[in-house]
C-alpha cells in the first residue's frame, strides 16, 4: 500500500522547477515592459486639446486620400468609356503634365497654404530641423514648397524643393541643393492652409524643435500664395523613351 502512495505521488523533477521559474521571470518582465510602456508613451501625457489636434490631423488626411481614391476611380471610368475616350484620355495627359511639372518643379504653381518664417539669431537651427519641417509639411499633404533665404550675396534666395531635395550644415546657414542660405528662413508651402499649420503645431513637432535650437517659427496662412522657383531638368544621359 505504501508503495502504491508512493507511486501516484507527484514528483518534481528538477525540469519542471525550471520551467515554473523561467516563466515567472518571463511574467515579471511582460509586466514591467506593460507599465513602462504606458508610463512612457509618446501620448500619455499630452493634453486633451493636443490629442485632438492630433486626431484633427488623421482625421485630414484620411480624407485626402479618400477624395484622391475617388479621382482616380473617376478617370478611370471616363478612360474605360468607348464614347469620347480619346479625347478623354488627351485631357487626362494633359492634366497629368501640370501636375507633374508642379511636383517636379518645373512649373509655378499658385493657391492656399502657409508660410513658415524661421528667426535663427544663434545660427543653432540645423539642416536636419529643416528637413524635418519639410516632411511635416508634405506628410500634411503640400503640393508645391518653397525655401528662401539670404544668399551669398545678401538678396533673397529661393529654392524649389522637390523630392530630392537635400538640407546640408555650413559654418553658417545651410546649403539647400548646392545653394548657401543663411537665417532667417522661409517655407511657401501649398495647401490645405488648416492642415498645413496644424501640422506645424503639433506637440513635440516642428515649432518646439526649432525653439529648442534657439529659433522661432511663426506660421502664418493665406488664401493666395505663389511659388515661383523652378528647377531645370537634366537631359538624360543614357535613357531614351521606348
């Protein structure tokens, strides 16, 4: 009889000790990255006007896409019509042509949107906080941008920024692809003028940056803007069209 008892007693194995203790260890430490994460999140502690702000900015975009999903669904019905396709296609080309031209910067372009002045009185404002504005302003949906400053010469300055555009640090200023610029900046950035400056001031984005360098960034919006800096196109080389 004791031998039975013995038998259906449960053993532990040293095995099994270890296993309980790696997942008590694993337990602890899921439960320590929980609370760390939500100590430290990028939201946790920003107001409740600045988490509107931000829901305001997805909010924009979403519909952005949406309308531009909704373009082309149109053109697509208008190309696939048997009546009139040609001349709608034509059309389309011809549309098509603007816009690239405006987004390759070949092309002025007027319309809404912002400008963003820059004060650098420390010439402390980097090229990396530059590059930074730009992308918040294409992420906030710009079409066409523009950068001004003072240049070697002591005029204004002005560079088409385009998608391969480049910010590089000087001894002092910058150079905006291969050309010297010196404080105070500008951005003419075209628009959804509320979105635009939304972005701009959204918690912990382009305008702290800039103050934390030492500089100021004052946005202001208009119904009418214009960027006039264009960009020539370098003769392909080797390409040819097919």
């Amino acid at each position: 009889m004791s031998r039975l008892r013995s038998l259906l007693r449960p053993r532990t194995r040293r095995v099994d000790l270890l296993v309980a203790l790696l997942l008590l260890v694993l337990g602890f430490a899921l439960v320590v990255q929980v609370r760390s994460t939500q100590k430290t999140g990028v939201l946790a502690n920003a107001r409740q006007e600045d988490l509107v702000q931000i829901l305001d900015e997805l909010t924009n975009r979403g519909d952005r896409l949406r309308q531009e999903i909704s373009s082309l669904t149109q053109t697509q019905q208008r190309l696939s019509t048997g009546t009139g396709a040609t001349e709608a296609a034509l059309s389309e080309a011809r549309k098509r042509t603007e816009e690239l031209g405006v987004l390759a910067g070949t092309v002025a372009a007027v319309g809404p949107g912002i400008q963003v002045r820059i004060t650098d009185p420390k010439d402390e404002v980097s090229a990396s906080v530059l590059l930074d504005v730009l992308e918040e302003l294409r992420n906030a949906g710009a079409e066409a941008v523009e950068f001004e400053g003072t240049g070697a010469s002591g005029g204004v300055r002005a560079v088409r920024l385009v998608a391969q555009s480049s910010f590089t640090d000087e001894d002092t200023g910058v150079s905006v692809d291969g050309t010297h610029l010196v404080a105070p900046f500008r951005f003419t950035a075209l628009g959804d003028p509320g979105t635009l400056a939304g972005a701009m001031a959204i918690p912990g984005g382009v305008e702290d940056a800039v103050q934390q360098q030492g500089g100021v960034a004052q946005v202001t919006r208009s119904d009418r803007l214009r960027v006039g800096a264009l960009r020539a196109l370098a003769a392909p080389h080797y390409a040819r069209p097919d």
